[in-house]
C-alpha cells in the first residue's frame, strides 16, 4: 500500500540547486518543507551502488535523524561513449571547489580521446531516483530519466551542475539555456521534462495530493 505524504518533510539535501528544485516542485502540493541542513543533519557517505540505494540512504538517515518523513534524491549524468560515467560519482568528478566547468571539461576530454565527434556517439541522460522514508521505516520510491545528447562548448548560466552541457532530446536548448519552468516541464505546461520532474510526476501519483 502506498503511503501518502501529510504536514512537515524533510528535504534530505545539502545541495542549493537542489533544494530550490524541489521546493519548486513541492510548493502546489501545500507540503511545508525544511532543509536537512536547517535542522542540522549530518549528511550520510553516499556509499550505495545505484540512484535508488544513494537516494534511500539519505531520506533513511534524515528520517531517523529528524523523526519527520524525509524527501531525498539521488541523480546524475550517466554518458554512454564514458560507458556511464560519471554516473552516481557525477557530484564527486566536480572535486571538493564544485568546479562543474572543469567536471564538463573532464568529461569533453574523455568524449575527444573517444572520437566521440557528433551527437550520435555523444549520447547521454540524466537520471534522477527520489524516495521518501518515514520515521517507522515505510519507503516510497521512483526513478526516472531524460535522454539527450552533450553539447561543446557548454552554453546557458541557468541552473547547475552539467546543465549548460546537456540537449534534451527534441530541444535546441540545453538545460543551461531554460528557465527552471522549462526545465522542469510540469503538468499543466507538460508531462515533466527533466529527470527529476519526471520522477516528482511519478511520486505525486502514489504519494502527493494537489491543494
Ligand atoms: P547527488 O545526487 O547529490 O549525488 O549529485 C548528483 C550530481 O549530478 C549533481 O551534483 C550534479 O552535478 C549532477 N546533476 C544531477 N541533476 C542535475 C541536473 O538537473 N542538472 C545538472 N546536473 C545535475
């Protein structure tokens, strides 16, 4: 049976973009949400082998460390010709600076030594797994991805991360080129465009209702 999300949730993240992301999605559902680091959680080691076990991870240790329902996402650029790095190390390959220029830099590089030239050999997607853990151990859990193809040089400052680098599928604009609105392409506006509001849209069947 799934379990529907009610009153206070915590967002298991640390991380600024995120956290405003799923502000953004939570907001038309009436959920009031505060940040893992606003109550002072430590952040567990991200030491699962997939989206879903990091994604669980985190909302686990927020949910016991709060005693409140906690929301958290795992997610990352998963780039075929890199044979699907960096994957669940996507936030690790920007070192300890953030430094995502030199991570797309990094990841240009590899495409090159590859001969990965045009878009057909630079395939990629962006994967984004969410789960809500209780308190009393019960765990929702989605995942989702958008398919696209990298671009170079990176082009747009909106958003984060590898969005300046990444084309979705059947767009001219990468991430970094949309608005958040765009990016995320929700209901009414669309179906859910990025990863992560495809997997919010899949959430919100089983566990959200709208105001
Ligand atoms: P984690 O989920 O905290 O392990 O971090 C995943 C990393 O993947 C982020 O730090 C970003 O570098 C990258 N990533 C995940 N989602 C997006 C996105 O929507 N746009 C750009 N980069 C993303």
């Amino acid at each position: 049976m799934h379990r529907r999300i009610t009153g206070k949730l915590v967002i298991a993240t640390h991380n600024p973009g995120k956290l405003v992301e799923m502000r953004e999605l939570l907001a038309p559902y009436g959920i009031e949400a505060v940040s893992a680091g606003e109550l002072g959680l430590t952040e567990p080691d991200e030491t699962g082998d997939s989206f879903l076990a990091n994604a669980r991870l985190k909302a686990v240790a927020a949910a016991n460390g709060s005693e409140l329902p906690a929301f958290a996402d795992d997610s990352g650029l998963v780039v075929d010709a890199l044979d699907g790095a960096p994957g669940i190390y996507s936030a690790r390959w920007a070192g300890p600076s953030k430094d995502f220029t030199a991570a797309m830099t990094q990841i240009e590089r590899l495409l090159q030594e590859r001969g990965a030239t045009t878009p057909d050999k630079r395939t990629a997607h962006f994967v984004s797994a969410l789960c809500v853990a209780w308190p009393d151990g019960h765990i929702e859990d989605v995942e989702a991805r958008i398919e696209g193809t990298l671009v170079w040089p990176p082009r747009g400052n909106a958003g984060f991360g590898y969005d300046p680098a990444f084309l979705p599928d059947g767009h001219h604009r990468t991430f970094g080129e949309m608005t958040s609105i765009e990016k995320h392409g929700l209901p009414p506006l669309g179906l859910g465009l990025s990863h992560r509001a495809r997997a919010f849209v899949k959430l919100a069947e089983i566990c959200l209702e709208p105001r």
